[in-house]
C-alpha cells in the first residue's frame, strides 16, 4: 500500500515508503498478515466507521460481503454491535456465518429489495446504478448509503437527493492515513485458516492463479 495510490510494487522485495503511511503492526498478528492488511482494512473502516458510523444495534446491509473489503467490514461492523445483513454467493454464507454475519441474502436466487428493509447504513461494494438505486428503496428514512467503487452513478445521487431528510451526498478522499491500522485485528475463521492468508510460493504464478480461482478469501501475501 505504500504511496497509494500510486502502485505500490507488491512483489518486489523492498519498497520505499513515506513515514506518514506507516504504523504500528497490531500485537495479536503476525506481520505477514498485518501487511496484508492496510488496503481493503481501511477502506473498510474508512465506510463503516467514519463514512457510515455503524454502531451498537445499527441495523447495516454490506454487499458482497464475502469479498476483499467486504468480509472485513463485515468484522468492524459486528465488532461494533451491528445487526449484519450481508449479499453473497450460496457458497460463501458459511464463511460468513464464521464471520458472526447474522443474515445472509444469496444475490443469484433473492432479490435483496424484497428480504430486507429499514437498514441504517448499506455498504455497497458491488456499486453498480442498479445496486445503488434498489438500495435506496431497503433504507429507513436518514439511512446512509455508502458507495465504495470510483464513481457514483448519477441517477443514484439524484435519487438519493430527492430522499425524504436525505442528507447532501459527501464525497471521501481516498485513505492517506494510516492511524487507524493498528485498530484492525481480523479473526480467525472456523476453517482454521485467517482470513488474510500468507504464502511463502516460490512462484508468483501459484499465488496469482490461485488468485484467479476466486476460492481466495482477503488478501494473498508473498513472503520472502
Ligand atoms: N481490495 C481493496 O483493497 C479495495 C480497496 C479500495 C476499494 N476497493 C473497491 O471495493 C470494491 C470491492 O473490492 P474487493 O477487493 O472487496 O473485491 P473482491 O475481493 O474481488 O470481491 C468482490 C465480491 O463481489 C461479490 N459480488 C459479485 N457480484 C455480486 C452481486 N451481484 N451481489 C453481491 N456481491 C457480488 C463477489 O461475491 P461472491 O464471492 O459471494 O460471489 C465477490 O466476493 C471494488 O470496487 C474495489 O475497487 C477495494
């Protein structure tokens, strides 16, 4: 992650990196796995925390909940006290319910509008105008909508906009900051395995195919 977000070399053996985007590994992980970290971590606090504020019995939708970020948010979010509604594949609600997810929605057989309603926050990492426009409709009035991919679709903004109390759409920078690393302490799943994996590969072909099979949970980590 350093000098996000320019690219950060992560295969090379030594990187440079400003002093600013440095922080303290938490005690509790080893430090392959807190390298791994940074990235999908704070964008995941960085939208459930500060951008959403979920909190004790907030009742909060994150989709793709299974995925990079979204499988910490789901972690902050329950450490927080939420009520946690995630989207995911069939296959990976087990992962999830591991996670301590309370509800689980399978995107390819239920159509998320009609099982859920009355959301605090919806934390939509899928972030197409389709999303974002059914998720309006799951959202009490002065719920937050938090879109995480580049660029909100601008029918979703106006829609949001003309929400009774909707509040004016605000735009985060992305992370600088690196404080709040330390915070972030994933658990381990029931599977045994962490849910930011270390690899000592020789090759960087294995970690990348493994990478493609879509079987990774969190992030891949090269170690040396
Ligand atoms: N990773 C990062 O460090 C990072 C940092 C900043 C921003 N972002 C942005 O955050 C977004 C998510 O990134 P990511 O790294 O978490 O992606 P990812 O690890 O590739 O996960 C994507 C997830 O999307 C899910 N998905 C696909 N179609 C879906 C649908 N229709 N409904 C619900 N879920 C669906 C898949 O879920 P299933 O496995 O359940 O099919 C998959 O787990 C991207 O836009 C990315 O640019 C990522």
């Amino acid at each position: 992650m350093p000098w996000f977000p320019r690219l950060a070399k992560a295969n090379a053996e030594f990187v440079t990196a400003p002093s600013r985007q440095l922080a303290l590994a938490p005690d509790a992980l080893p430090d392959a796995y807190a390298g791994g970290l940074p990235l999908a971590g704070l964008t995941a606090w960085q939208t459930v925390v500060d951008t959403a504020g979920v909190g004790q019995r907030d009742r909060a939708l994150i989709h793709a909940a299974a995925g990079g970020v979204g499988h910490l948010a789901v972690q902050v979010a329950k450490a927080r006290g939420a009520h946690l509604i995630g989207t995911a594949r069939a296959e990976q609600h087990d992962f999830l319910r591991e996670l301590g997810i309370d509800e689980q929605i399978g995107y390819e057989t239920e159509a998320f509008e009609e099982a859920v309603s009355d959301v605090d926050a919806v934390i939509d990492l899928v972030g197409t105008e389709d999303y974002g426009m059914r998720s309006l409709q799951v959202l009490r009035e002065g719920g937050v909508l938090v879109e995480v991919p580049s660029g909100v679709d601008e029918s979703v903004l106006a829609a949001a906009e003309e929400r009774p109390s909707g509040r004016p759409p605000s735009w985060s920078s992305p992370i600088t900051w690196a404080s709040s690393t330390s915070r972030l302490s994933p658990r381990r799943g029931a599977s045994g395995s962490w849910s930011t994996r270390p690899s000592r590969w020789g090759g960087r072909f294995e970690a990348h195919e493994y990478l493609q099979s879509g079987k990774a949970h969190g992030k891949v980590v090269l170690t040396t």
